[in-house]
C-alpha cells in the first residue's frame, strides 16, 4: 500500500468511531451534501453565538471533519486505481470476469481458452504481467470469443465503462453468433478477440491480435459499436498495437469501428488482414470506419487485401449529413489491394491525407477509371478532402452521385462537382488555401477562414453576399469556432450574409458561437451545427429550403435557418418568414442525446413549416434531453400541424411566452404542440387569435401515447383550447386523463 493511502486510514481511525466510514459512504450524494450544507450552517450559528460553550462547538463540527475526510477518501480513490487481481490460468481469468467487484485483472501467464470467456458489463482494466515484461498469450484455441464487453442492456441509459487493455496477445479467437438484444446491444458475431459494445472511452496499448476470424461477421481482431441513439460519442485509443493475419466476412478484416466512435492510432502496424467473403462485397481489408471521425498517425499497412469492395487496407464512410474529419498522417501503406481503392476508400467523408507513403498498392477491379484508384479512392459529398503536400498518384475522385463501385452503386443528389473548392491541395511549405479561393472577395475570405485549420476565431467588418456554397470546415479544425460580426454601420453591428436564394452558409462540425449576424434568403439551411451552439443577437430571415412531397427522400435536416445537434443557447434573435419541412426557422435532431437547449428572448414571425412545428421543432430522446424556452414570442407562424412550436421526448418547459395568430393548417395544435414527453411546464404564458383545423387544440395539444409515467404542470391555469390524447392506443375518445396533471399550487414557484 503506498504512504499516502496509509496516511488515509490513519486519519480514518483518528475522526470516525467504529462503522462511522461505513455509514456515510452508504448513502446518495444528495443526503451528503445536505448534511455538509447542515454543517456549516452550524458552524456558522457557532460563529455567531457569544454563550455557546466550547464543548458544544467542538462537537458540532463533528460532521464537518467527518464529511471533509469522506471527500478525502474519494479523491484518493480516483487518483489511485484499484489493486489487480492475479488471473494465472483460464479458471482465474473466468471466475475474475464474472465478479462485478473486480475492476482490475492482472494475466501473470499464457492462457489458453477452454470456452467462451464471460460477458463484462463494467469498467476494467485488463493489463499482461508475465515474465520478463513480455506479451501474456490469451489463445482462443481457434473455437471461442475472448473478451466481450458491453455498456448497455436493451434500451436503457447506458453504463459510461471505460476499458484499458495492454500488453497481451490475443491470438486465435473466433466469434459465435448467438443472441440479439433490442437497440443495437448484442452479443454478436464479430470482434472475436475483443468486442466493444457502447463503452465510453477504451484504451489499448501493446496489444497484439493475431490469427482471429469472425466468419459471418466484422471486425477480424476488434470490433467497436456505439450508438448515438443511446450515448455520446464514445472515444477509441490505439498505441503500438499489432493487427495480424486476421479475416472477416463483412467488414474491417482488423478493426470494425461503427458510427458513433472517435478513433486515435497511432503507431501500430497492420500486415496481411483480409476481408474473405464476397456475400458482403463489405470494405477495408485491414480497419472499417463507419463514424468519419477517425485519426490515423504514424502507422503501417502492408499486404492487407479485400478482394471484394473497397480498401486494401482502409475504408471510412460517415453517417449522411454529418461531416467526417477522418486524418492520415505519415503513414506507410505497401502491397495492399482492393477491387477499388488499393489503400484506402473514402466514401462521402471529409479527410486530410497529408505526408504518407504508397508503394505498390494495387485496384484489381476491371476499366481505366478502377486502375487510376490503386492508391486513393475519395467519393465527394460536400465534405472536404485535403491532401498535403500534393495528391498521391493513383488516387480517383469522383462526385457521389456519379460514382458507380465495385458490384454496387452509391446514390446521392448531392450537389457535388469536382473543383479545387473542394479537393483542397497544399503545396510544399504553402499555406493550405484552395485554388480558386479569391481571398480578396467577402465569400473567398469566409472560405479561406473555413478551410484553415489553425484559425478558430473570425470578425466579420462586411456584409457578404455569397457567390458560391461555403465549404465545409477544414477536418482538422477540431476546437471550437467562434465568428462574431462588426458591421460599423447596420442596426447591432449585425453583418449580413446573404444566400441570394442559391447558396447555404455554414456547416460546422465543432461547436460555434455566433454573434450579431444576419443569415438571408439562404437555401437548403443557413447554419448547421453538429456539435452545439451558442448564439445571440442573430436574424434569420428569408431563408428557404424547398419541399417536394412527390420526391423521396426529402433530406434532412428540415430547418431553413438553424438546425442544431448537441447543447445550445440562443438568446436576442429574431427569427422571421423562413419556411422549411418542419422547424423551418429552428430544429434540432431527433436523434440528440443528452442535450440541453436555451431559447430566451427570442421573435418568431412569419414562419412557415409544410409539415411541424413552423417556427421551432424540437426533438430528441427520452430522459435524455430537456429543453427551455423563456420570455419569447411566436406570432403569425404557420404549419399544418403545431403552429408555433413542436416538441417531443424529454423535458420541455415553456415560461412567460406570448403565442399569438398561429395557425395548425391541417390537424392539431394551433400554438403548441407537445408529444411522449416525460414533463411539461407551460408557465405564465399568453394565448390569443391562434387556430387550428382541430379547433378544440387551437391553443395547445398534448400527446402521450406510450406508457412510460409523465408530469404536466400548467401556471397559473390551464390554457383554454387544450386538448389532450393520453391514451395509450392514440385513440383520443378513449377515457382522458391517464397520467396526473397540476394546475397551480407549490410546484409553480419553481417557473414563474
């Protein structure tokens, strides 16, 4: 045991009295920190009292010192982790596995394995400690799945595990399908030797997977899933590993990543992986990457193959509408090959490829325009691809929806075209600016800023009238942006950034911060942000994203002005005449986990959705997102269902609001429109001249259709046209209400 951990016990024993420890470290963080408030009250009553003796204020703080000894502890327990336990033979590694009470194991020898090893559902670490400080052997013995672990059961708020793995050779291991469990968590048929599903952050270092196969699945060696439908984006470290003679049927021969994982390799060398089925026509022979969020740095692929689809060694693709960052940097890629893309694919992603080295990397698919991908294929969706410092020979790029692969095609209607706007090339000690940009017109200078990775902050002294789609933000450009306008002469400093109807304005993958800018008559959406927001003093006005019904798909996001994914804040806006699917002025995605969004002080008029929620639409996942909206005003907005406002799952609390002459053209909901929340708050809020086709909910319609148990509270009376559908079939002339509603009382005082 180390000193300072001696020195806590010692302490322990001096202020606490027998079973005292025991007894505080039971109970909830909240009924310790009320009993520390109790404390220094009384401390502070002490302080002040002239006749208490001193006995009694030595006893009263008791409690203090205890509480301030309890804090001690736990920070001794985060700065010092948990002692290993010993596993020197597969019986140990089994036994250890299974105790939820061990988060640490230590393999002291070659284990060979017998069975399936158990599933873990908790953080660990998992490091080799055989003789010499040589790699421990975990042997799958070419019939069982070593380590799976998992962070969620079903459809519940997953675990936030994090998992350390390092010196150990996983060798050997093949993976079993067996059982699937709802939304997306399962025991699956893929990363035989080690399986991460929904974890939070995993880190391996000096790990070697060699010889393992997952025969109907992905992920030759390891396989990574999680999903932003239950969690945040879940972090992915790899250093100085090996990935050997592995092979899958599917997908990522060595690695499978799926959506929703930020990945760093760096230093780690990947040698003759291979994708072995054709049934999949599935990519990268060595690593798959469906998040386009992933760096590689410093590694080496050699010999990898995928007879099949796409990448020798890597394939990276990225959810539609979400701009990749992927990044290769001074890598060596050597004898791989692929149907197209003998080293590397890149489909609909943004990337920066930058001081590699291909050598003898081969397309083997028939026709001229294969060939001329033996190194590089990059299919363009909008997103960025750079190269540094110049474009490999043997690299294709080619618009998505002109691309036509390997025994499939990729569809798109992306309006794409292969330019220098888009294929970024820097030159030998140059600065990293696009061919074409004229940094001397108001649109060249926002794209250079764009393009830069190095420049996070921007002052706009000029009104811009685009002349071209402004590219995505440079891949590299990973810290948050922040853009504030400086017009000397228009109302607020505002700068105006005009669409003329044709162009759309800004795409961010990072977190921004906008101030005191007008977005006009932009097209599609003016501003998409992917990873939050804060804004104030911002117009959107004019801005229209066209809606044709007899066309599928009609592509999100729906929102003409703001669409936002991730916390946000906008506060002093004034939203007008912008008109969309649904959320035509703001939205934000449905997918949004774990969000808290701010809309205070706000105009919204004129708005105009074809299907929800005209001004704002906001939606999300249950118990997972809340959202507020203070001092705001929503007039003459309309859509042909929830006029003003629609909002859906989470928490919802709408205070001291003005809703007037909102229209629901074709259902409910003239004003507001409130669907399978888990509670709503509608505080000192003012209805007039709102109408709806339903006319019962001209006002405002609440929805709760499922079973799950919600609060509605209403301050300081209910709102007169309210209707409500409260039962479970959706049947709304079935008995009401099915879950308590509160109108008035002690509750209000909290959003008055």
């Amino acid at each position: 045991m180390t000193p300072s951990l001696v020195f806590f016990g010692v302490l322990y024993r001096v202020v606490f009295p027998a079973g005292v420890v025991r007894f505080y470290s039971e109970q909830p963080p909240y009924l310790l920190l009320a009993w520390c408030r109790r404390a220094r009250a009384s401390a502070s009553s002490m302080a002040g009292g002239r006749e208490m003796s001193s006995s009694r204020r030595s006893v009263s703080l008791l409690p203090l010192l205890r509480l301030l000894a309890i804090a001690t502890l736990f920070i001794a327990i985060a700065i010092y982790p948990a002692e290993a336990v010993p596993a020197n033979n597969f019986a140990d590694l089994k036994r250890l596995l299974a105790d939820t009470s061990v988060s640490a194991i230590e393999v002291k020898a070659d284990i060979k394995l017998t069975e399936d090893l158990p599933e873990v559902r908790r953080s660990i670490r998992i490091v080799g400690q055989c003789p010499g400080g040589r790699q421990c052997v975990v042997d799958g013995d070419s019939k069982y799945r070593i380590f799976l672990i998992s962070g969620s059961s079903g459809c519940t708020r997953p675990s936030r595990l994090r998992v350390d793995i390092s010196n150990l050779r996983l060798i050997n291991a093949r993976s079993n399908l067996v059982g699937v469990e709802g939304c997306g968590t399962l025991q699956w048929d893929s990363g035989p030797a080690l399986s991460l599903i929904v974890v939070a952050s995993a880190t391996l270092r000096g790990v070697n997977f060699e010889g393992n196969v997952a025969p109907a699945g992905s992920g030759g060696g390891l396989a990574v899933y999680s999903s932003a439908f239950l969690s945040p984006i879940s972090s992915l470290d790899i250093t100085n590993c090996v990935f050997r003679n592995n092979r899958a049927a599917a997908t990522g021969g060595g690695i499978d990543i799926d959506s929703g994982v930020k990945t760093t390799i760096t230093s780690s060398t990947f040698i003759d992986n291979a994708i072995v089925s054709a049934a999949f026509a599935g990519g990268g022979g060595a690593l798959s990457d469906t998040s386009g969020n992933l760096q590689v740095i410093g590694c080496k692929f050699q010999n990898n193959t995928n007879a099949f689809g796409l990448g020798g060694a890597i394939n990276i693709g990225s959810t539609y509408g979400v701009p990749g960052r992927s990044d290769f940097q001074s890598n060596t890629f050597e004898g791989n090959s692929a149907k197209e893309g003998g080293a590397i694919s890149v489909i609909r992603a943004g990337v920066s490829i930058c001081k590699n080295t291909f050598t003898n990397n081969v397309a083997t698919g028939a026709g001229s325009a294969i060939r001329r991908s033996s190194n590089v294929l990059v299919v363009l969706d909008r997103h960025p691809a750079k190269f540094c410092p110049r474009i490999p020979s043997g690299t294709r790029t080619v618009c998505v929806r002109d691309y036509k692969g390997p025994d499939f095609s990729i569809l798109s209607d992306a309006p794409c075209t292969v330019s220098d706007q888009v294929r970024v090339v820097c030159g030998n000690g140059g600065s990293c600016m696009p061919r074409g940009v004229d940094i001397r017109t108001p649109t060249g200078r926002l794209a250079s800023f764009l393009l830069d990775e190095k420049r996070t902050k921007l002052t706009l002294t000029e009104n811009v009238v685009l002349t071209e789609g402004l590219p995505h933000p440079s891949p590299l450009k990973t810290k948050p942006i922040t853009i504030t306008g400086k017009c000397p002469r228009s109302p607020g400093g505002r700068c105006v950034i005009d669409g003329q109807g044709k162009f759309t304005a800004f795409v961010f993958p990072v977190h921004v911060t906008m101030e005191n800018i007008e977005f006009r008559r932009a097209a599609l959406t003016a501003v998409e942000a992917d990873d939050g927001f804060v804004g104030r003093n911002l117009v959107f006005a004019r801005n229209r994203r066209t809606v044709n019904f007899d066309l599928t798909p009609n592509d999100r996001p729906y929102t003409a002005g703001l669409f936002i994914t991730g916390n946000f804040t906008i506060s002093d806006s004034t939203f007008r005449e912008n008109s969309g699917y649904s959320g035509a002025a703001l939205g934000t995605s449905e997918s949004d986990t774990f969000t808290r969004g701010v809309i205070s002080k706000c105009m919204f008029s004129k708005n105009v959705a074809a299907r929800f929620g005209a001004a704002v639409d906001l939606g999300g996942e249950r118990r997972k997102t809340s959202y507020r909206v203070a001092d705001s005003t929503f007039m003459g907005n309309t859509a042909a269902d929830g006029g003003a406002l629609t909002a859906n799952n989470g928490q919802v609390e709408i205070v001291r609001s003005t809703f007037k002459n909102n229209k629901a053209t074709r259902f409910f909901a003239g004003a507001v429109r409130i669907d399978d929340y888990e509670k709503f708050s509608l505080c000192n809020c003012q209805f007039s001249g709102n109408t709806a086709k339903e006319s019962n909910s001209s006002n405002l319609f609440v929805s709760q259709v499922t079973t799950i148990p919600a609060a509605t509270l209403f301050c300081p009376t209910q709102p007169p046209l309210t209707e409500f559908n409260c039962n479970f079939n959706g049947d709304r002339d079935e008995p009401f209400p099915c879950f308590p509603i509160t109108v008035g009382g002690p509750g209000c005082a909290s959003c008055l």
